[in-house]
C-alpha cells in the first residue's frame, strides 16, 4: 500500500528538519570540544537562520578546521553576504 503524497511529503519536512538540526548540533559540539572557554550562543542563533543543509555540512567542516570561534562567525557573517 502507498503512501499518500501529503503523507510523504510530511515525512520528508521532518526528516530534513531532523537532519538539519542534528547538523547544528554538530557544529556545535564541534565547537565546544575545540573552544570549551569560549561563548557558542551567537554561533547557534546564526546557524538557526540557515535552511540549506549542503550549507550546514560545509560549516561543519569549517568547525572541525577553525582557529577560534570568532574566526568561525567571521567566516559565516562574510559567508552570508
């Protein structure tokens, strides 16, 4: 039996809204386990702004190679205009 298409279309806006959030997670464990002194607050309230999973998983990335946490949101400030 199929499902039906709101069904499925249900189905998919949770499966991204999970994997999005999960990817914000990430980046931001990333973050807290380089950076344990340092605030991760404004990093989180930019990545909330952020729908493009493919963008998520290139600031995740960019976490895991970042000098600083600053430097992060510098890049995703420059990133974003």
């Amino acid at each position: 039996m199929r499902e039906s298409p709101f069904i499925e279309h249900l189905e998919q806006r949770f499966y991204e809204r999970g994997a999005r959030e999960n990817s914000i997670s990430n980046i931001l464990s990333v973050l807290t386990e380089r950076f344990p002194l340092s605030n991760v607050q404004p990093v989180s309230d930019a990545l909330e702004s952020i729908l493009d999973l493919d963008r998520l998983t290139e600031l995740h990335r960019k976490a895991v190679q970042t000098t600083s946490v600053e430097t992060f949101m510098q890049e995703l400030d420059e990133s974003e205009k």
